[in-house]
C-alpha cells in the first residue's frame, strides 16, 4: 500500500557546536535536535546534523532522523536521511526513509519526503510518500 502523509514538526531543542571555521570561508558545526511530530506522524525525533554555514548566510546540512511514534494506526520507529539548504528566512529538505531502519509495526517501511520551515514560524511542514 502506498500513501502520502503530511503534518508538521517543532523543534523542542537545539544544540549546536562548531567544531572547524576556515578563514575567510565557511564554518562547520554538529547539531543535534529533539522534534515534536504531529499529523501523519505522531511521535518524537532525535536529529544531528553536519552544517556548513557559507559566508554567504547561507548553510547546507546532511544527516539523520531517528524518530519513534505511530504512522496511521501502527507503531514503531524509523531512520531517515534528511539534507537540505537554509538561509535567514527559512530552510527545505528532503528525506529518505533508510533501508531496514523501521522497527515494531513498521518494518519494511520504504518511502520519502520534503519538509520547509520559514521564518518566524515554529513549525516545519512536512510530506512523507511512504510504503508498507
């Protein structure tokens, strides 16, 4: 059965350290965050990140969603990719759901999304097309 879900997210912390700056250039940092998920996923989320912040005011970002909850009526968790680019005003990214990541009820979930934030809003909107 495919289907697509939608809903939103919050993020509820944040930690973020620099770990290298080049002169003149870019600086690279580790964050990790903890989400709220509601809509077509309920649940929670624990996400790090690799970011490179441009001295452009732009920044690029790769890594990974644990998240743990129900999709529809079943319960379980999953591991996405999650990349994507930022600015002052918002920023968009994409996941992919990771092979062999789902657990309990959800095992064998295959699927991927898009999600975009803007500014001034404590929300991120997400879409996950997913299959069972």
């Amino acid at each position: 059965m495919k289907d697509t879900i939608s809903g939103t997210y919050r993020t509820t912390h944040w930690n973020e350290q620099e770990y290298s700056r080049l002169e003149g250039g870019p600086r690279l940092t580790v964050a990790e965050n903890e989400l709220a998920l509601e809509g077509g996923i309920q649940g929670k989320g624990i996400r790090r990140y690799s970011n490179a912040h441009m001295t452009d005011g732009t920044n690029l970002f790769t890594g990974h969603l644990s998240s743990s909850g129900r999709v529809g009526d079943r319960e379980g968790g999953f591991v996405v990719e999650d990349s994507g680019t930022g600015n002052a005003d918002g920023a968009s990214g994409t996941w992919k759901i990771v092979a062999g990541s789902a657990s309990g009820d959800l095992v064998g979930l295959k699927g991927a999304g898009t999600w975009k934030w803007e500014k001034d809003n404590q929300n991120a909107a997400y879409t996950l097309s997913y299959q069972l």
